[in-house]
C-alpha cells in the first residue's frame, strides 16, 4: 500500500509503499482510511520529539482518522502508538478505540476538529468539576485547539470566555464563536500579563495551549488581580507552543487558590477519552463547533509538512 513513511527524524515523511497491516488481536481490525489530521501533535511524532515518541523508525505517522473498516461500519478511530499510523492507504484499529460513526457523518470535518477539540473537551469534563456558568480564560486562543476550546466552553455552558491570543483578525472572530471578551498577546510580556490580570482575574478555568514565559507571567498576574483569592482556580496545562518549561512562581501557588494540573495522554485514562468521543462527534456532526479544515492528497504529504498555515487544519486523503 501508499503511505506517508518516515525513515528519517531529520526529514518530512514521504508517499512510498509500505507493507500492509495486519490485525494481530481479537478486536483488531483493518481499515481503508479516508481521512487523517496534520495536527502539531503528529509533526512531533514524525519528528521523533513527541514524549511518547517511541523513536522506531520506519514509521507511518498520524494518530487519528477516520476510516471504513473491513466489517463495512465507518468509524473515527484514535490509534496507540505505533508504527502503523493513519497516514496510510490502510491502518490497524483496536475497535476499543474507535466509535462507529453514522453514515452521513463527514470524515473531514471529524478527522480536522476531533483532535484539537478533544483538548478542551476532555479537560473541561476528567480534569476538572466544571460547572455551567462559570468562568473561562482561554490561553492561545487562536490556534485550532484554541478556536475549539472557546466553542466547546461555550457549548459546556461556560458564563464568561476569556480569549487571548496574538492574531488580531482570529481574535476578533472569536467574539462570534462565544468569546464575551478578548486579551491581544501581542506585546511585550508585562504589558499582556497586565491586560490578562484585568480580564480574566476572575476566571475559574484556565485552558492552556501557551505555557513557557507567557503563562509564568500570565499566572503571577491573574493571581495578584484575584479580588477573592480563596476562590478555587484551576489552570489546565494543555499545550506548549510558547515553550515547554515555564517558571512558575512559588508565590502564585501559595497567596491563592490555584491547582495545576495537565491534561493529555497519560494524565487521562484511555477509557475515560474513549467515554467522551461518541458526544463530541455528535456535537461536530450536528454542527455545533466551526471547522477549518483543508484536504490535500496523501500524495503530496511532503508539500503538507512544509505547509505550516495554522489557520486551517489539514487533513490528508489517500484516495481522493
Ligand atoms: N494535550 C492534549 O490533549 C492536546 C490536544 C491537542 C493539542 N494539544 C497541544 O496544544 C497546542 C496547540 O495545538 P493546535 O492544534 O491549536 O496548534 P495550531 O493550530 O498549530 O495553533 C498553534 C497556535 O499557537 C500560537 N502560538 C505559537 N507560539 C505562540 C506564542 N509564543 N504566544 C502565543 N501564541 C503562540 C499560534 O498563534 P499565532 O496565530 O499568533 O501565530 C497558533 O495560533 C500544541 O502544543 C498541541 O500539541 C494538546
């Protein structure tokens, strides 16, 4: 079969033959895949720097999709790691984790927004008590995890979204999306942080895609600002796009109420993912959240990896 391989960390994968898969257990089962996500979660796998990387090479990349299974059903499926990823004429799928879709379901949309809309999704729903009604600050918000995560705090009955994000033009449509006020983080680091203290110093909820420098300083200021500093307020790590450490003042943990905690693999049972993906399949169907998703041929993967874009999502079609 076609598939996009890599044989290289140093090199974009390429479309060259792969061999088949082949189930191997009882609920494996071989799928012709019809649609799979470019998320920045794969580059990091196919660059060998994810922290689940397992750095066997060669390996197909690609961690999701949708696909049509030997048994007929469509399904979207979340795949382990493996050398068989989605980017493929055909992959392997443990139907535990997979969810059959209906057959009208639209295998772009589901392979472009499931992923970075299950960020905020599953946070908002295993990593914290979230309540209808209050409050959300959401950090990056201009990205696609971020653009999902003020639709699904809004859909999760969220009082007030705080959305902050460098892109002006993004940021401003955001406000159509669900965001009842918006923070530029464009600027210099104490100037934005000043403006976040403002915004969101009554948030209960921080989502987080930034973390590195603009969330220390982020933290220490919506801190300080808290006019009730017994209020519980809990910061969900999600992403790392500004740098993947981040000085956090000591301080901030101790003059308030704040929890830290992560949310992605590891930090959530693969069964308590599974639990959440029939909902948010159904909520993407029925329209619920805005998709930005642009097709390209499995063929051309290697024009898709030099393709950093980030406004739409790319997801990769192996027979189009
Ligand atoms: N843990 C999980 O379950 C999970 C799931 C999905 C995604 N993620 C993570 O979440 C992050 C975002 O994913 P995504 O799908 O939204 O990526 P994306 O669509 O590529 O968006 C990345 C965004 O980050 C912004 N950005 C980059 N550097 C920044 C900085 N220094 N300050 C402020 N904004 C900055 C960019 O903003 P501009 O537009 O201003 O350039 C861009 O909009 C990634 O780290 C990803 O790995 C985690």
């Amino acid at each position: 079969m076609k598939a996009a391989v890599v044989s290289s960390f140093d090199r974009p994968p390429r479309y060259e033959d792969f061999p088949d898969p082949a189930p191997a257990g009882d609920h494996e089962l071989v799928v012709d895949v019809l649609a799979a996500g470019l998320h920045p979660r794969v580059r990091f796998q196919a660059g060998g720097f994810h922290y689940t990387s397992t750095d066997e090479l060669p390996l197909v990349p690609g961690i999701d999709g949708v696909g049509r299974g030997s048994d007929g059903l469509l399904r979207y499926f979340v795949l382990p790691d493996t050398t068989y990823g989605a980017m493929a004429e055909r992959t392997v799928i443990d139907t535990r984790r997979s969810i059959v879709l209906a057959e009208h379901s639209d295998p772009v949309a589901l392979a472009a927004a499931m992923n970075p809309a299950m960020s905020s999704w599953v946070a908002l729903r295993q990593r914290v008590d979230f309540q209808a009604g209050q409050r959300v600050l959401v950090l990056g918000a201009t990205g696609n995890a971020g653009q999902m995560a003020v639709q699904v705090a809004k859909l999760l009955g969220a009082g007030g979204i705080v959305a902050a994000g460098r892109d002006a033009a993004r940021l401003a449509k955001l406000r159509q999306l669900g965001a009842t006020q918006t923070v530029s983080l464009d600027g210099a680091l104490d100037r934005v942080a000043a403006g976040l203290g403002h915004a969101a110093s009554d948030v209960d909820v921080v989502i987080d895609y930034l973390w590195g420098e603009p969330t220390a300083a982020a933290m220490a200021a919506i801190v300080t600002a808290r006019a009730d500093r017994g209020k519980p307020l809990t910061w969900i790590e999600i992403g790392s796009v500004a740098g993947p450490t981040a000085q956090i003042p000591s301080a901030a943990l101790r003059a308030a109420r704040l929890m830290i905690v992560g949310s992605g693999q590891g930090s959530i049972g693969a069964g308590e993912y599974l639990a959440e993906l029939p909902a948010l399949a159904e909520a993407i169907s029925a329209g619920g959240l805005d998709v930005h998703a642009r097709t390209m041929p499995l063929a051309a993967v290697e024009q898709a990896w030099a393709d950093t874009d980030a406004t739409q999502r790319i997801v990769l079609i192996p027979r189009p």
